[in-house]
C-alpha cells in the first residue's frame, strides 16, 4: 500500500505538510511532535503524482538508524520511533507504523548546517565561476565530484518559501550568534565525518548531506532534528560507480530524474510516474537501508 496523504481526526492537528512528511500536534503530548512520513516523492522541487511503497517507512529507519548512531555525540530530539512505545492514541491508527517518529518540540535554528565532503551541485556551479564555495576560498584546480581535503561546513538559509541560500559560515554567525554556530560548525562536520566513514565502509559515499539543529533553551545547547542522512537529505553515491570528474545524482534518484529529464517532464506539475520508475527508484532505497543497515528489509 502506498501512502501518500495522511489526515488524521482529532485530538490530532496537523501543523505543516512538506514535500515528504506531514506533522502533527496532538494535546495528550503537547511537548512534542509527531513526524509522518509519507511514500511522496519529489524531484526537481516538484511533488511526483503518485508515491513509492514504502519509501515512508525507509526513511524513517534510516532516520532512525543514524538518529541511533548520532547519540553519543549530541542531544538528538528522539522521544521513540519504536511502535510499541508509541502512545495508545497512535497505535489507534495502524497506518503509522513504522513510519512515525515522535520527537520533543524545540526551537529551530534559523539555517540548514550542510555539510560536503565532494565538490557538486550547487558547490560545483560555485567553484566554475568563483573559484571559491559558500564564498570560502578551496584549493584550485579541483574536478567535479572530487572529494575536499576536509570536509566543508557550509551553511545555507532556510527559506520559508523560494529557494534556500548558500551563505558562509560568518553569515551564519551574525544570524544566529557565535556560541550557537560555534556548536553548529564543530558537530556538523563531527556528525558527518562519523556518518561518511561508516557508510563508505558499506559502499556508500555521503557526499553531502544537511542537518537541522534546534536549541535546548535551557541549556542553550544544539540539539539534533529533522531526519538525519537519508537519501532525502543527502547525495548518495555508490562507491562502486564513483569516478572523478562528474556529479551523478544521488543514486535514489537516478532513474526517476533521467525519466523525466528524457520525456521534457523535470519542473513539470501533475506527473504520473509509470510502474518501472515506482519499481526502480523503490528497490534504490530499499538498496540504501539494506547497504547502510546491514539488515533485510522487514517492514
Ligand atoms: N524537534 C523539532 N521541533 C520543532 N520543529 C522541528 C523539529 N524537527 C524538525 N522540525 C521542523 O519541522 C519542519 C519539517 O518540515 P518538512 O521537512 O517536512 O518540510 P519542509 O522543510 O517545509 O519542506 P521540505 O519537504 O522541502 O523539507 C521543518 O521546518 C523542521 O525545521
Ligand atoms: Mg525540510
């Protein structure tokens, strides 16, 4: 069964509704949030028609594996994503299982902590004309794709609508303080730097990914949200195809954007995706969680 919507009735409120996930309040646990993740999938800013079975369910154990991994490192906003710890009123409501995660509310900080190992996409466009990324200067003559010597912290605003933008981190300092984005810079590169070892050691290269952090306001440290390193917040290569001197799509969306590109259909509304992409593209994340979890797929 594919998911696409959800609506759920009261004690429910449903708060925001993104390209993939839709949120909700409900008053028996007014401290925190409830994440649904749907099977939407979207691709060049554009919400595809119809979804992938179970793409909602993979992210979420995605999520969770990472949000797992993570913890040692820095407060993450995880109540339980485990359905059996769920509260009664959400095991009303089978439909959510194992694509739900109920997270505690905190205060989000105004910018998206991306961080990239490889020189691509927006960073690569950068670079052929400046010579420079986020406007920090990175040695000359790299190819596209090619990894940096160090991983680069670069932050980009979060826009409420319209495009988010590539700023440098001193940017980032003026808007949300220099303690905060001390704590940003450092972890973020930290949480990469973990996640882009352990993955490349099950054949996958993180190539870039970005987090979102929140404030615990009474402590006033970074706490870890959102979801974390799935394909949906990340550039997925696989190791095995990697070569310098290219910038191929995050290898979950490789069939479904070349689909669209070749029938003139990228940007478009209204796209009904035929059976082989949904085939395709649903085995690509399958591929993801099985690579990175080293586990069967049992959901
Ligand atoms: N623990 C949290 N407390 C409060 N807000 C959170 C928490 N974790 C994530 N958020 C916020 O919830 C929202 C989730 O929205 P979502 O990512 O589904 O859609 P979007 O960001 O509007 O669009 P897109 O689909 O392009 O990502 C984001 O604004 C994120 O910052
Ligand atoms: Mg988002």
């Amino acid at each position: 069964m594919t998911v696409s919507q959800t609506s759920l009735p009261a004690p429910f409120r449903k708060v925001a509704s993104g390209k993939v996930r839709d949120l909700y309040e409900c008053e028996e646990f007014p401290s925190c949030l409830l994440f649904v993740a749907t099977d939407r999938i979207s691709a060049y800013d554009v919400i595809m028609e119809n979804g992938i079975p179970n793409k909602g369910k993979i992210l979420t154990k995605i999520s969770e594996f990472w949000f797992s991994l993570l913890k040692e490192k820095v407060q993450t906003h995880i109540v339980t994503s485990k359905w059996n710890e769920m509260p009664q009123v959400i095991q009303q409501h089978p439909e959510l299982k194992d694509r739900c995660m109920l997270v505690k509310k905190f205060k989000i900080l105004p910018i998206e902590a991306i961080v990239r190992g490889y020189l691509t996409g927006s960073a690569w466009k950068e670079y052929q004309t400046h010579g420079t990324v986020h406007g920090i200067q990175v040695p000359a003559n790299m190819q596209e794709g090619e990894a940096f010597p160090e991983p680069l912290f670069t932050p980009s605003t979060k826009a409420a609508e319209g495009h988010d933008e590539n700023i440098h981190p001193d940017r980032m300092s003026s808007i949300i303080g220099e303690d905060l984005a001390k704590q940003v810079a450092q972890t973020a590169v930290d949480l990469y730097k973990v996640a882009r070892d352990y993955a490349l050691q099950k054949g996958i290269i993180i190539a870039d990914t970005k987090f979102e952090f929140g404030v615990d306001e009474l402590t006033n440290k970074i706490v870890l949200v959102d979801e974390v390193l799935t394909p949906d917040s990340s550039r997925f290569w696989l190791a095995a195809d990697y070569k310098v001197g290219a910038s191929p799509d995050s290898f979950d969306k490789q069939f479904l954007r070349n689909w669209l590109t070749s029938n003139k259909l990228n940007g478009k509304p209204g796209v009904l995706l035929p059976e082989h992409i949904i085939q395709s593209t649903g085995k690509k994340y399958m591929d993801a969680y099985e690579m990175i979890t080293g586990k069967n797929w049992s959901y």
